[in-house]
C-alpha cells in the first residue's frame, strides 16, 4: 500500500484471509484485536515455508537447512531491532510479553532490589505485570506501591511523579496502552522523570505496537517487551528490549544448551549478549514470523492508521450514546481504538454471546485485569477492540447488534 494514497482498510483486509470466513453462519466481523491480531497471509506463508523448506534448528548445524534457518533467524532479530530503533544485540526473543516481564523481574530487578525498596506499579496493569513483580517483593524484601487511575481513565499523575521522587523508589514497570481503557501513558515523559531519580523504567508495550510507530531509544526506557501475537506474528513468540549497559550485568533466567559457553560439573561459564537468555530450541518459525510481520507493517502509514481507528472509535461512541445504562470505561481524549464498556443490569458475557450469534467476535471478562476492574467497580467488561482490517461497516454492524441484545436483555 503506497504511503501517498488515503489508508484503505478493505485492501488492507485482503491480507488476511481469516477475515472471509464466516461465523456462527455470519460474515466475521472481528473486535477482539487487543487479545489477539489476526495473520497477514505474507506471514502465514513465511512460516509454512521455513517448515516446507527449511526446517532445522539454529545455532548448530553445517549443513545448508541449518545455514538458511539460522539466516533467516538472525535477519529476523534485526528486522525487529531496525523497526524500533535499536540494535540487534539488545534484542531477546521470548515466547511473549508475559515471559519478556517474568525474565526482567527474574534476571534483573532481584538481585538488583533489597528489602524496603519500592516497585511502582499502576492500577491499569496486565496481570503479567503485576504477580511477576509480586513474586519479586516476596523473595527480596521490596514494596509494591500502586499509581491509581482517575475516573476519565488517565493516571494520577501527581501520586505518580510524588512515587518517583520518593527516595527508596527503585523500579517502574507500566503500559504503555492499557489493554481496558485504551489509555495512552505519555511514557517519554515518565521516563524521563524516573531517570533523574535514578528508577529504572520497564514498558509493557504489548498492546502499544499494533497501534504506534516505537522507537525506543526516543523513549529512552530500560526494559520493553511485547508479544508478536498481537503485532500480526504468530502465538509463542515475543521480544524484551534490554539496554545493553544493563542487559551485560543480568544473570540467566532459564539454564539448557545455546546459552552456555563452558559446562562442566564443577561449573558452567555463560555466553556473552542476548543469547544467555534464549536457552535451548527457539521459536525459530515465530521469529521468522515476527521478521515477516515487521516487513508487512513498513507498508502501512501509522498516523493513517491511527486516524482511522480514532474515526471508527468515534463512530461508534456515537451510534451508541443513545443505550440507556451504558457506561465506557477509558474516556481520555487521545486513547487506542479500545471501547470497553458496560451496560447497567446486564451481564458483559450474556452480550458477548448474543453478539457472537450474529457473527461478531467481541471480549468480555476481566481481560487479566482484576485490580483494575475492581477499581471501576465491576467483575468484568465488555470490550471491541479495533485494527488495521476493521471497516465502518464492522462498527455498523457490531452497534446495531449490541442494541438488539440490549433491548432483549434490558
């Protein structure tokens, strides 16, 4: 798609060949893109030819499969670190965002914390970004303070920035965009705080990297992590961005063959750089898949993309301002193109299942949120999430859905 002509969402979804199937006997429309992106077929392809082609594991074979795999591997970790600004030898491949934060916590915040330290969290946090560093408090010591959100779903900032000059504050670990309210946290600026107090800053970018160009040296942050799955790569593979200064200092997470450089019983030496935390057989056809989807996105102009899903967010706040008892949770003026949003005496999950029925895949739930639901006062939402393939006609067709189910359960 040419940078110069207007985003068009129904070429885009000619990539994506799940879109043309139906479900429930209805044409898909497809809302529940912050769990998880569908595939562009560029990607799909990628992966069937490495299987078809060549199959082998890296980092040990002479011969020309392994050769071509372990290429297409190491292309695919720079393909990754040229989208975000950085080098390849800073970037490590995971099965995911969640294993990305278990690493950092594991490999780098214990031994660094000690007792009456304090990790800052917000209340908009993924459960992958809070038990990891629950589990950290418990083993070293360290406190868990917590940065609430307001009612427009934006951070306390002021209990934020009184946290990050707080002298026994070590670490901060945030979204980027919140996976519920869509909220946009200005991480430049929060990193640029927390470096002047010496914390530093994890990002779990997960749901920021479908929606925003990164570069991460302009944000400036130590740690950020991300899951392919949602960035229109396949499930299992993910990436943690480690500074380099920082990355050399941390200790193994997992211990197997590939990331050692001397075993013996008395001990064992490590290898130097990001291969230290990849320890055994990678997900050798998911970062080729990742690479492959990182190809696909220099094709799309992301502030395009960006309007586009702000104008399908608008489009339906509006279609459904008129639905007595619904509330939407996230409201602040620049968010994602998120609507998470309850309506009053009825179940998220009863909703959710008249919509399937007409076709419409939507998320209901906690959406691994718990503390953040409890915060709203609810146990669990509705959501309609948007990307890149969705069209009008989707927010259309899911609006006057959503009001036929409300009708028949209001």
């Amino acid at each position: 798609m040419s940078k110069s002509m207007p985003f068009d969402p129904y070429k885009v979804r000619d990539d994506f060949p799940i879109l043309s199937r139906s479900n429930r006997g209805k044409p898909l429309v497809y809302l529940d893109n912050a769990a998880t992106s569908q595939k562009p077929i560029s990607v799909i392809n990628a992966v069937s030819d490495y299987y078809l082609e060549n199959n082998s594991n890296v980092h040990r074979g002479i011969y020309e499969l392994a050769e071509n795999a372990e290429n297409q591997y190491r292309s695919s970790r720079k393909e990754v670190a040229d989208w975000f600004g950085t080098s390849p030898d800073e970037i490590i491949f995971t099965r995911g965002a969640t294993e990305g934060l278990n690493l950092i916590a594991h490999s780098f915040a214990e031994p660094m914390l000690k007792k009456g330290d304090q990790i800052i969290l917000t209340e908009m946090e993924h459960h992958a970004n809070i038990v990891p560093w629950q589990m950290i408090a418990k083993s070293t010591g360290a406190e868990i303070v917590v940065v609430p959100v307001l009612q427009d779903g934006s951070l306390d900032r002021e209990r934020l920035s009184m946290l990050l000059n707080h002298p026994r504050s070590s670490l901060l670990s945030i979204c980027h965009i919140s996976n519920v309210l869509g909220t946009r946290n200005p991480v430049k600026e929060i990193v640029a705080e927390a470096h002047k107090n010496g914390i530093k800053v994890v990002i779990d970018g997960a749901q920021s990297v479908p929606h925003l160009r990164v570069n991460l040296k302009d944000i400036d942050c130590d740690f950020f992590v991300f899951s392919g799955h949602k960035l229109f790569a396949p499930m299992g593979i993910g990436v943690v961005y480690a500074k380099g200064e920082l990355l050399n200092d941390m200790i193994p997470y997992q211990g197997g063959g590939d990331m050692i450089d001397q075993v013996s019983f008395a001990g064992t030496s490590y290898t130097a750089g990001v291969q230290r935390f990849e320890a055994g057989t990678p997900n050798v056809c998911g970062a080729i898949g990742l690479g492959e989807a990182i190809r696909y996105l220099k094709s799309i102009d992301f502030p395009q993309v960006d309007s586009h899903e702000k104008m399908l967010l608008e489009n339906t706040r509006e279609q459904l301002c008129d639905i007595r008892g619904l509330v939407e949770h996230g409201t602040v003026e620049d968010k994602a193109g998120v609507f998470c949003f309850t309506i009053e005496g009825i179940h998220p999950h009863d909703l959710a299942t008249l919509l399937d029925a007409e076709g419409i895949a939507t998320r209901t739930g906690h959406h691994c949120c718990q503390p953040l639901m409890d915060r709203l006062g609810h146990t669990a939402t509705a959501r309609a999430s948007f990307s890149i393939y969705n069209t009008i006609e989707d927010v259309e067709r899911f609006c006057g859905s959503l009001k036929r189910a409300a009708n028949i359960l209001g």
